[in-house]
C-alpha cells in the first residue's frame, strides 16, 4: 500500500484537470486484494497463505509472459520490480507468505492483522477495498467461515470515510 500514494496523487489530480468529462467524474480509488482471515493465525497462513501465495505467483509468471510485447507495455509498468523485490524478501523470510503480507499484496492472518493490513490501504487515500476470499479451489466450507469473520471483526472497524 505505501506504493500507491503517488499512483493515486497521479491519478486524481489528472481526474480533476480533464476540462471536457463525458459524464460524471469518479476520482475513487479500489485496490484489490486476496483475503483469508481466520481466528488463529498460524490456521489462515496455512491455508490461506499458501493459496495466496499460489495465486501471486501465477500471476508474475503470466505477466513475465508479456513483458516487453508490443501491446502490453503496461505490465512492465504494473509489475516493475515487483518479481525482484518479492524474491529477495522470500530469501529474507524463506518463505513467500511473508513477503506478500509485508507488501499488502496478501491479507492473511487473525481478524486484528487484517485490519491493520487495511489500515495500510486507509491511510493512503483508498476508497474501496475489493477482497477475494475464494482463492485457488479453497474448498467452500474453508471460505466462508473467512468470509463470516472478515465480515463481523473487520468489516466493522472502518465506517465508510475510512475506506
């Protein structure tokens, strides 16, 4: 999340110099992140974790597909060092749900890690925050218990001027 305050400066003061809007203007900004919560700690890492973390690097393999393609210039800007910075916090941690968690790309732990993780995305002027909580074949019955806690202990924390 610390990243995102000079996308989002860019972002908005661009919104608000267009003279000529077709409509409406929306300067709002949501981020999108995984989410697995669950009432230990150790519970959501293991199984949310490693679900994430499965997810993330899917992700960076695909994008590293098409980097430098015409027409995809802008996955080398949405990844820049990305691959490089989370590998050498993986080396760090010897682990990768660390590393995603630390750089808010992840929000896995107890109800009170979320929100802190979410505070992160708070404090640098993020409206909305778009969670998924099915992540990589998770059976049902182990999502919605994550979505029921996530739903009653951080939900609740934030009123909407928050996020």
């Amino acid at each position: 999340p610390d990243k995102l305050a000079p996308l989002i400066k860019i972002y908005r003061d661009a919104v608000t110099s267009y003279t000529n809007p077709a409509g409406a203007i929306n300067d709002q900004v949501a981020c999108y992140v995984l989410a697995h919560v669950a009432e230990d700690r150790a519970e959501a890492r293991e199984l949310g974790g490693a679900a994430c973390g499965y997810y993330t690097q899917e992700i960076f393999q695909t994008f590293g597909t098409v980097q430098g393609r015409p027409g995809y210039e802008i996955y080398e800007r949405i990844c820049g060092d990305a691959p490089v910075e989370l590998g050498a916090l993986a080396e760090k941690y010897d682990n990768m749900i660390d590393p995603l968690i630390e750089l808010g790309v992840i929000c896995v732990g107890d109800p009170d890690d979320a929100v802190t993780i979410i505070e992160g995305f708070a404090a640098q002027d993020v409206d909305q925050i778009i969670t998924t909580h099915a992540i990589r074949g998770l059976p049902h019955e182990k999502v919605m218990r994550p979505i029921e806690l996530f739903g009653q202990r951080v939900i609740p924390k934030f009123t909407a001027s928050d996020v």
